[in-house]
C-alpha cells in the first residue's frame, strides 16, 4: 500500500489486511453508520474530518496523507510522543514473556510499577491500586475516601471534569451527569473553581468525604489556581477530616515540570490520580497513589475492587519505561526549554492581536489560549488543522484552546509549531472580523 501523503492514496481505496475502504468518505460514512454518529458528523462540520492514519513522534497522518503537529495529544496521552520508540521497544519485547496477566494474583510487573510509583511521589503515598483508565481511577479514589472517613458527600469544582464512569461523571460537569441521570446533587456538590469561601462553606458540616481537584481544570480551558488556593483548600480538608485527591491524570508525569504538578505547591495528597500518558501512548493503564491512612480497604477486604484489565501486565511495562523517561534529568531540563520557548513565542504573536488573542494560561507545557469570541477558540481550531497543526478547543469554556506541547518536542518542531499557530490566529481573526463581529 502506498505511505501516506501519496497523492493517489485516497483514489486506490484503504486496504487496512482484515479491513479495508474504498474512500475515506465511505470511512465516515461507516462510522457514523456503526460507531458514533454524534461525534463523526461534529468534526466533519467542525471542518475537521480527521480520521487518523499513520502516526509517528508528534506527527499524526489522516486518512488522505494530510499531516499534522499534535498538540493535543489526547489530554496528555502521547506525552511522549506516537508510538515512542523506547516505550513500543519495551512493550514489544514483553510480549514474549507477558500478556494481561491476572488480576487476582501478585505479579512480578504490577509489583515493580507501584514500587517505583511510591518511591516517585509525593511524601506519604504508600501504596498503588490499578484501574484501565482514569475514569475508572477516579471511581476508585471517591470510593476509598468515602470507606476510609465514612462519608458519603465529595465536593468538586464547577465545570470539573474527571471521566465518564459511575461516581466520576457525578463530579464533572452538569452536560455530561445529566444525560444519564447520574447527577446526584445531595452526595456530590459543586463550588466556584478558586472561590475559597464556597469551599469553606462546602465544608463546614463535617461530611464531606473528600475534595477532588485537577491541579489545573482541563476541560474547563486551563484556569490557573490563584496564588495559595491549593493549599488553603488542603488546610481546610485537613481542619475537616476531609480527603484531598488529586487529580493528576492531566497534569502529572513532568508536564508542569515536574512529575506531579501538585508538588509544586508544597501538597502532599492523600489520593493522587494518575493515567492517559502513564500508558506510553501504548497500552491503557491508570493508577491511583494512597497514603497509608487512606490505604485500610486494601487489608480489610483486598477484593474490595475488581478490574480484570487494571494493572494489566503489558500496560505496567509501559508505564514502567514511561516513568523511567520521565524522570530523567533531561527530560525536566527539555520541558523547562519547550515551556519557555514556546511560552515567549505565544507572548510575542499575542503582542501582534492584542483583540483577538486576550490570555495565555500557562504551567510549564500545560497550556491554554484565550480569545475573545465566546467560539473563538473553535475557529483557531479549524485554522490550525489547515495549517498542519492539531489542538482541540475546550469543551466547557470554547474561548480556550488547548495547547499541549510534548514534553519531549524537539526545538526546529517547536518553532514549526509557533509559525503554523500564528498564521491560524491570523486567519481566525481576519475570519471573525468578516463576518462583523468585534471585540467588547
């Protein structure tokens, strides 16, 4: 079959061995067909019709050969970039030895991955239950605070987002609890993300069972955590018997520039969330990090969580590899570089469309683009993937486009990357002033 970018690929059909397509429009036509209706048409009339194809370092390829940065990575999950060479190395060469595993037993993998997870966190963390992913993660976090204090309330963050699964959709967001009736406002309340008097009162009554944040709200577009609310928030749990979990699953593995962005502000957890790119970008793997006194359920009932898949062995030796390369010293010293040279190359196209590009939300490589369009971050989307690059807006704040480098984004693909991304925020804006919008 012919690479991708070939300019008769699309006209050959796709013969993929067990499946194959004549068109990439017969593709979309199948998926909206078979899989997800909802979704395939939103991107095609997003004017984003992207079916991914080839995919190599932070290069991802549609179906028609069209290449593109990925600056989305998947909330985190290609961190390391597509099918890193090191992790698909490791992962490959286990698969002589390993496959799943069983999940009722000790095994050799999942053993050496909560050792070296323990001895990567925060003070105090002493023990690692495993999940698929970080929905289930996070069910499995709300679930040990609520047996280790004996409550039943867990307060997140307006516009929160923490997954999909049972307890995890009641924290998040109204658009998603609701569409299955999984909103539950008497057990799971909702306060102003740095609104410290709302939490306070949150928390007053003594029955909350935990408080679960993401160090910075993906979903919500990014907003920073004001100077000292983290840990005030920690002061107040602790004043009230109260668990404090964090969720890392976006923010963790050296994004921030360090492992786990929580640190940061001197906050040592007493549940830490970790998934999407512990898995390499190569096998689904989650995990959620205890402290010892939120640890008890693992002794009194060790079959008090079941996941067949969670802590599956092949996913344990990519997250192993995963962790190995995020702790290296070079790895910190790169993502400080691709932080300050990207952040200074934003400033300046900023500088250029004061209007139109209005805020810069940045913590090492987590990274949030402001606008002033109320869709604007929605139009710069659209522009981008013409222009080669792949960022996703917010899906609770659409002004805001997420903007994700990799933590291991070469600098000539960084400045790739700031070229493309100023010609997209040009176009936006000449687009938005067309059709007779301005700003306020």
């Amino acid at each position: 079959m012919p690479s991708a970018g070939s300019a008769d690929r699309e006209a050959m059909g796709f013969d993929y061995g067990e499946f194959s397509f004549d068109s990439k429009q017969e593709m979309l036509e199948k998926s909206r067909e078979y899989w997800n209706p909802g979704k395939t048409d939103f991107w095609v009339e997003s004017g984003v019709p992207l079916v991914i194809d080839r995919r190599e370092e932070y290069y991802i390829y549609d179906m028609s050969g069209k290449r593109l940065l990925d600056v989305h990575l998947n909330g985190g999950t290609y961190n390391l970039g597509h099918r890193n060479p090191e992790v698909a190395s490791a992962v490959a060469s286990a698969m002589s030895h390993f496959d799943i595993g069983n999940h009722h037993f000790p095994a050799l993998t999942r053993t050496a991955l909560a050792e070296a997870l323990v001895s990567t966190a925060p003070p105090g963390i002493t023990k690692v239950v495993y999940g698929s992913g970080g929905g289930e993660a996070i069910d499995i976090a709300l679930k040990t605070a609520r047996h280790t204090t004996q409550r039943r309330v867990i307060v997140s963050v307006v516009k929160a987002y923490h997954g999909h699964t049972g307890l995890a959709v009641a924290t998040g967001d109204e658009r998603f609890s609701k569409l299955f009736l999984s909103d539950r406002p008497d057990e799971f309340v909702h306060v102003p993300f740095n609104d410290l008097a709302a939490m306070e009162e949150a928390l007053r009554g003594n029955d909350v069972a935990a408080v679960i944040m993401e160090t910075i709200p993906a979903t919500y577009g990014f907003p920073l955590p004001d100077p000292g609310y983290l840990e005030t928030v920690k002061r107040l749990c602790e004043k009230h018997g109260t668990l404090y979990i964090a969720d890392e699953v976006q923010t963790g593995l050296m994004r921030t520039g360090e492992l786990w962005g929580i640190t940061k502000h001197g906050i040592s957890p007493d549940i830490l969330v970790a998934g999407k790119g512990l898995s390499g970008g190569m096998y689904p793997i989650s995990a959620v990090l205890l402290a010892e006194h939120a640890a008890g359920w693992l002794t009194e009932d060790g079959f008090g969580h079941i996941s067949t898949f969670g802590g599956a062995e092949l996913g344990c030796i990519a997250a192993l590899k995963t962790l190995e390369i995020c702790t290296r010293p070079e790895t910190r010293s790169m993502v400080h570089y691709i932080s300050d040279l990207v952040g200074r190359g934003l400033r300046e196209i900023q500088a250029d469309y004061p209007d139109w590009f209005v805020g810069i939300r940045q913590n090492g490589v987590v990274m949030g683009l402001e606008f002033a369009h109320p869709q604007g971050a929605k139009y710069v989307m659209r522009h981008l993937y013409e222009n080669g690059v792949w960022a996703i807006f917010s899906t609770l704040d659409p002004r805001v486009l997420q903007y994700k480098p990799g933590i291991l984004l070469r600098p000539e693909l960084c400045e790739e990357l700031l070229d493309r991304t100023e010609v997209a925020i040009r176009k936006s804006w000449a687009e938005v002033r067309a059709s007779g919008w301005r700003a306020a």
